[in-house]
C-alpha cells in the first residue's frame, strides 16, 4: 500500500492529506504544535485551520519527523515557501532512501530566486526524477466540502507522477499530469502576486475591466517570464497556468486576493497582517519573482507595483496611476 507523510498541519497541507487518505493512501501529518497534531490525531479536525471539517479517521498526525518519514513513499512539503530550506535540511536525515519528494507550496525563494523544486534538489541532494510538484486552483475552501476540482501532477519522471496521480484520486478530484516542472512551478507563483494587484484594485472599488486586464497582463507576465526559463508555453493555458491564476484572482476564498483587497481599502500593511491568520505566498514571493525577472531581462510591471505597494510605501493610488501612464509598446496578439 502506497504511504505519504504531508509536513505542515495548515489548510492545505491538512486538505490535500485529506484527499490522499480517502483515496486510500496511507497519509501522516507532521506538525510543530502539539495541540493542532493532537486535534488531529484524536479528534479527527483541525481547529486552527479547518474548524467543522470532519477529517479522515485513517488519518494519523505526529510531531516527530522521524516516525512520519518512516516507509513513506511521498514526502509531501507544504510549509511556507521561504521556510523550506531550513525544514528540509533537520528533515533531511529521516528521509527513506527512495521516496518521492513533493511541492504543494507556491514561492520563489528570497535572495536565491529559486523555484521550490531547486531548493529541495539543493537541499535534500535527491535527483530531479524523485522530485514532484502539485499545483493547480485548489481553493481550500471548496476541497473540503468535496467539491469537485482538478490539479496538476508535474515531474520530469512520468512514472513517478502517474503513480502521485493514482496516490490523489477521487471522484471528485482530478490530477493531471505535466512534465512542465518549471511551468508549473511559476504558474503558481507568480499568480499570487497578480492576485495581491487584482485584490487591490478590487479594494479600491475599481470594476471588471480593470479586473480582467490585470489578469490577462499578469497571465502576459507569467508567460514571459517562463519562456525565458524554459518553460512550455502551453502550462500558461491549462489548470496550473490560467486556472489557477483565475481562481485566485477572484476568489474571497483566496488568501492573496484578500490580502491585497484589504490593502486597497485602506488599511495598513501592519493592519493587513494582523488581519491575516495564514501566510499570503505573494507577499514574501513578490521581491524574488521580481529579482529573478530582472536575471533575466523579463518586465513585470505588476510584479513592480506589487512590490512597490507591499514592501516599499507606495499608495494603491500610486501603484494605479504607474500602471496606466507606462509608454505601451508593441506587442504581438496583445499579450
């Protein structure tokens, strides 16, 4: 029998241990927090991040990484993204010889600028054909009340991403795979920091045309920037690309979306974090997806104004009026 370990107790960590236990994986959750592993050991719920969902009965939890490594077929790692390299590195001892390493975080790491994958190649010292990565629109908020939904499954192993697909499967959700690593891996990125503009727009009571022109040229941001990486251009039109980047984006359910929707109503960045109980990935992301555009000679001028507004004082206002006064420039298709 096919057995996962998921690292992080938060909502889509515990979510997507969830559907890997009622598709008959047998599945742990590790957590730091005692009280949140316990809830979930005994109680079946998590009340920090999941209060009133009935979780799997066959679904265990521990704090001691050793224990849940041990036999496991996937490691599955959704901490937050810049935790990663310092989680992995304790984790690393207790990590079986031929498991399965798996992403369910969406970040570009700070001052390195790399993708999940490469930090956890890095980090962990295992080949890329033992590396997966799960992404897709996969609103927390839906996935536990069975909602149906479909992700993506990449890897550069086929093998091993049919047999992540078969460990996910259920009736009412859906993987897909995609040998697209890097793809994927940006697709989920840098939606969320095109999520935090269109939250912020819809903050400041700005209208549908503004809404759609921030995604489609965000979509353009993200196509641009994975073609300079190498990434297959057809990623962007599929669930990891534009599905993801359309959930996100106008979703209440969206932790990024909000975030900047709080800030285009006014409210502090001091305030809109104290507002937020989960990590919003664009916030920490927006500054390395910007570095690595510049490495790479790409604009991201909604990536620029993000980073403008969250880390550098500059007013939704601002931001609004930068945007709309750039010199346009020729482009082909409008993209």
């Amino acid at each position: 029998m096919t057995k996962a370990v998921v690292f992080g107790t938060g909502s889509w960590g515990t979510t997507f241990a969830m559907i890997l236990a009622e598709a008959g994986t047998t599945t742990t959750l590790w957590g730091r927090r005692a009280e949140v592993v316990e809830a979930i050991d005994r109680r079946h719920e998590n009340p920090e991040y999941l209060p009133g969902i009935t979780l799997p009965s066959s679904l265990r939890a521990t704090t001691d990484p050793a224990l849940a490594m041990e036999g496991a077929d996937f490691v599955v790692l959704a901490v937050p993204s810049q935790t990663l390299r310092g989680n992995l590195a304790g984790w690393r001892p207790h990590i079986p010889t031929d498991a399965v390493l798996v992403s369910l975080m969406k970040g570009v790491e700070q001052r390195t600028c790399r993708r999940m994958s490469e930090v956890i190649h890095e980090v962990a010292g295992v080949p890329a054909e033992r590396i997966a990565v799960v992404s897709g629109p996969n609103l927390v908020g839906e996935l536990v009340r069975r909602e149906p939904a479909a992700t993506v499954v990449a890897g550069v192993d086929e093998r091993v991403t049919m047999r992540l697909q078969e460990a996910c499967h259920l009736p009412w959700f859906r993987a897909y795979t995609n040998p697209d690593v890097v793809g994927v891996e940006l697709g989920g990125a840098v939606k969320n920091v095109i999520a935090l503009a269109v939250g912020v727009a819809a903050g400041m009571g700005l209208g549908d045309n503004v809404r759609a022109m921030m995604m489609t040229r965000g979509l353009a941001e993200i196509s641009r920037l994975g073609a300079a990486l190498g990434a297959d251009p057809h990623t962007f039109a599929g669930l990891a690309g534009m599905g993801d980047l359309v959930a996100t984006c106008i979703s209440p359910l969206s932790r990024n979306r909000t975030f900047g929707e709080n800030l285009g109503r006014g409210m502090t960045m001091a305030e809109t974090i104290a507002a937020t109980k989960q990590t919003a990935e664009g916030v920490k992301s927006c500054e390395s997806v910007l570095d690595l555009a510049r490495k790479h000679d790409v604009e991201m001028p909604i990536t620029e104004v993000v980073v403008g507004v969250v880390h550098d004082g500059m007013t939704p206002s601002e931001a609004a009026m930068l945007l709309m006064s750039r010199t346009p420039k020729p482009e082909r298709y409008g993209v």
